[in-house]
C-alpha cells in the first residue's frame, strides 16, 4: 500500500462525495467477515465508503484495523462515515481513478 500525497486525498475525497456507503459496521463491529466484505467491495470499486451505524465512538480505531486488514489507505473520516482506497491493477486502465 503506497502512501498518498494531500493531493491525491483530495481529488479522491471530492470523488467519493456522490458515492453511498457499500458496508455497514454493525452490532458486530469488527470481524473477519467485514474485513472480508471491505476486501471485496475495495476490488469492486477501489474507492467506498463504509458507514458506522453501531461502535461510532470506536470508529478511528475500528478504521485503522479496517485499513490494515485491507492493505487501503484511508481518505478521511467525515461524522460515521469512512472513506477508504486501494487500487485494483485488474480493473481495466479505463476504469480506474486517475489522478
């Protein structure tokens, strides 16, 4: 996972506006299964958000092991909700996000 600079969080944070969240973190809070449904919405999409509707007090924390356990980088954390990245080589270069 490469670092991104200000400008890249930037321009991915304005792109992730119009997007709704594609996973929940629930009662559950943190497991393998969410990991694995970041996991495949990060291959999908490369950019998600993900939103909070339980554990909103833990979710800094919660996000870091997110990221970790996804190998994305995290774009920001906006009220209950968390933007997160990570390329995908196997979308095609006409669909990927270009910076």
């Amino acid at each position: 996972m490469s670092e991104l600079n200000s400008g890249e969080r930037r321009k991915l944070k304005s792109l992730a506006h119009h997007l709704e969240p594609v996973v929940m973190v629930g009662q559950k809070g943190f497991t393998e299964n969410l990991s694995k449904a970041v996991d495949k919405a990060l291959s999908d999409h490369e950019l998600i958000k993900i939103k909070f509707v339980d554990f909103k007090d833990e979710k800094r924390k919660l996000t870091d092991e997110i990221v970790l356990s996804t190998e994305s980088n995290l774009i920001g954390i906006i009220g209950n909700i968390a933007i997160l990245y990570r390329e995908n080589p196997d979308i095609p270069a006409k669909e990927r996000i270009r910076f």
